[in-house]
C-alpha cells in the first residue's frame, strides 16, 4: 500500500459541511462570526489567514478567497497529520484524520490518545472511535455539532464513506 499524503475530495466535502453547512456562497460564511467556541472565524473554518493575522470582527472575503485560505491551512495540516501518523493509514483514514486535526488543531492531535491508538493499531477500531468521540466539547460544554462532526470524521475513518446525520441509536462500528 503506498504511503497517502494527500486529501480527497471526502475529505474536504466533510470539511465543507460542518464549517459552513457545504455552501460558503451565503454571506453568514463570508464574514467573520464567532464559532461555537467563540473564535472569529471566516469562510470554511479560517482562524488565521496565511500572513499570521488573526481573523477579527468585521472581516470579509470571497469566495474564493475563502478555498485559497482553507487550501493553504489544509496544506499544513497534512504535513502535521502525516508527520505524526503512521505510514500504514489508508486513504480514508487519512482523510477523517485531516478534517479532526483541521479542527482541533495540530497541537492536541499530537498530544492526543486517538494518535496514540493510530500508531499502535490503525485498525483498532473498537479503541480508536471513543475517542473521535471524546472531542465534542467548546469551552467545556458538549456540543452536539462538534459531536456529529465527530461521528462523522469515525464513520469516514471506519467505512470510507460520509455520513453526515446520525440518530442516538447509530453506531459508528
């Protein structure tokens, strides 16, 4: 199997969908909001644009500067991902591992379990799903976006295919 360092377009479609509902065309996402956590944020999940500055209130983009911005973050967070992943991941569980890291960040992708249990086992799926799971908090407080963002970055994981709506009795394995 040959080592994957690119997304695919699941990845990205899944990006899309929980940083701006899959349609960055409404305005809502083209000028800066404070996520759930209360970070300014612009476009499809931009906290920082790519000269250092950080998103503020009052901010504005386009389109296309909304993807170019995403490229650019996406760019890095694969380096960070295949820097700190096993070889042996698969192209979908790069895939759902670059959307978490996209979201969480770097940082506690490193520092996190879930990467542990990658790099023991990447098909350790009993062990590794809990905790996709586990990072469904904002400031504290659970968040029922984050935790359907979660079980969706699992599900692509696990079955290589988006899911995106789940009901309390669906399981991810």
């Amino acid at each position: 199997m040959a080592k994957v360092t690119n997304i695919s377009n699941n990845c990205l479609r899944l990006i899309e969908h929980f940083e701006c509902g899959g349609n960055v065309n409404q305005p809502k996402w083209l000028n800066a909001y404070k996520d759930v956590a209360g970070v300014w944020t612009i476009g499809i999940g931009t906290i920082r644009y790519p000269n250092g500055k950080r998103v503020k209130q009052g901010d504005t983009c386009t389109v296309q500067e909304a993807y170019e911005w995403l490229m650019w973050e996406l760019k890095e967070t694969m380096l960070m991902v295949d820097a700190l992943t096993t070889d042996t991941i698969n192209q979908q569980q790069f895939d759902a591992l670059v959307s978490f890291t996209y979201n969480v960040g770097s940082g506690n992708y490193s520092n996190s379990t879930l990467r542990k249990l990658i790099n023991n086992n990447p098909n350790d799926y009993t062990n590794i799903v809990p905790q996709f799971l586990k990072w469904k908090y904002a400031d504290g407080v659970e968040s029922a976006g984050l935790l359907r963002r979660r079980k969706a970055e699992a599900y692509l994981y696990v079955h290589g295919e988006l899911k995106f709506y789940y009901s309390l009795n669906d399981t991810i394995i």
